[in-house]
C-alpha cells in the first residue's frame, strides 16, 4: 500500500455546512488543500464567499438556512454528487435550567438537533444511493460532561452523538461512514461571551492540559482524516480535540 495518498482528498466533492468562519472555515480550506472540491456553505453568503475566495478555484460558495429542510433536500439535489459533507452549526444559550424559556430550548434543539437530522438524511440518502461517503458532524465536549448554564445545549450534543451512531449503523452496509469530531474549548464566535470574561476564560484555559485554548486550525485536522482513506475503517466514533480536557480530572495537581 503507498501511504503518500493516505490523506489525499482529490476527485473529492466536500460540502462543509457552516464554513462562513470559525472551524467550519478551518475545515473547508484543510480539505481543499488536501485536494478536495469545496463547496462553502453558510447562510452567510457573503461570508461563505469569503471562504470560498481564500481557497481559490477549487472552491464555491452556496448559501443555505439549515432551519428550512426544504431547502435542504434542494441543496443535496443541487450539490450532488457528495463525497464529503461536513456540518458545524449551532447554538448555546447559556442558561440555568430554572432560567430558560421554551423558546430558547425550541432555538437550541432546533438548530443543534433538528437541522443536524434533516442534512443527515438528506445527504446521506444519495451517499447511500452512491455506495460511498463521509458524513462529519460536530459535537462537543459537552456530550460528555457538562457544567451550571450548559444542560440543554449538552443535551443537544448527546443526542447527536447518539443520532450519527445510529446513522453509521444504519448506512455503514451501503458504504457510507458516519463520525463525530468532539472540541473542546475553541475560539469562535460560539465561545466568544466566554472570551469576554477574563475570569471564565482563564478556568477554561486551566483546564486544558496545554493551559490555553484550542484554534480552530487545531480542529480541521480531524476532519481531512475521517474524510479521507487514512480512516477507511472508521465509523460511529467520537473523535475528542479538547486539549485532554475529558482525559483529566484537572482540579488538582497532586505532589511528588
């Protein structure tokens, strides 16, 4: 086996929902420079665009509301074929369960869940078709662990963790790979009320064992690898860059 093509992505189409900036962004422009076609999605179509622009020929920009699942099935029927696809959107409303209203929880579930389900499908449905794919979502770490403030977006990671691993049980014996990349905490713009707190920011730095943040570059790297051949045999896993966050207990640094 020659190993150099391992991560090569050439002859690929990638559709990275949510490339308009943070890792989304990240994502496209890895895949692109390992050879993939890039379709750049956002709903901010200037923002895709922008994307799309960074990475050059290889690149388009299409702009989609993952909210309207008619709109989406028109994006699988357009963009076909897809080798790749990529999905990153969500939302948190960071607020105490006593707190919060049944609107926010409806915005929550909506964009984290729901849309995740639809673009699942819909895609994975002519991967099925096809015989072959890669289907990348986000979690978080918080699928896993969670604090005060973050239950009903934790719920939303669980349960899509749990959705993609039913997902790769079910479309894996057409050929089609399901997986999930968990980050820890990233500067985004998701994270950015977490950032404008020096405090908050500086325990969640402590936490990781690299005493920082992760940069979304720090992220696009697991993505090329569960959309190329170096992860062939790779399906219904969780994929943790978190910096050790889950790994460790953190609390304490005991002597000698």
């Amino acid at each position: 086996m020659d190993y150099t093509d391992l991560f090569r992505l050439d002859g690929r189409r990638a559709v990275v929902v949510g490339s308009g900036s943070g890792i989304g962004r990240e994502a496209a422009r890895a895949l692109a420079a390992h050879g993939a076609e890039v379709v750049a999605v956002d709903l901010d179509q200037a923002a895709a665009q922008l994307t799309a622009d960074s990475i050059g020929t290889s690149a388009t920009a299409y702009r989609l509301d993952v909210l309207d699942d008619a709109a989406i099935m028109r994006a699988a029927a357009e963009l076909t074929p897809v080798d790749v696809l990529v999905f990153t959107p969500a939302v948190n409303v960071r607020k105490r369960l006593l707190d919060y209203t049944r609107d926010e929880f409806d915005r929550v579930i909506s964009l984290n869940l729901r849309a995740s389900f639809d673009l699942i499908r819909t895609f994975g449905a002519a991967m099925v078709e096809r015989g072959s794919g890669s289907i990348i979502g986000f979690a978080s770490i918080r699928a896993v662990t969670v604090e005060p403030g973050q239950g009903v977006y934790a719920a939303t990671k669980a349960g899509l963790v749990q959705l993609m691993r039913t997902a790769a049980a079910e479309l894996g014996p057409s050929g089609v790979r399901v997986n999930i990349v968990a980050p820890g905490v990233v500067d985004t713009a998701l994270t950015a009320p977490i950032k404008a707190d020096s405090e908050w920011y500086d325990a969640y730095a402590a936490k990781s064992v690299f005493r920082r943040w992760g940069k979304p570059e720090e992220v696009a790297g697991a993505v090329v690898y569960l959309a190329s051949d170096a992860a062939s045999y790779v399906t219904g896993s969780v994929l943790m860059v978190d910096g050790g966050w889950t790994a460790i207990d953190g609390r304490f640094d005991p002597p000698g």
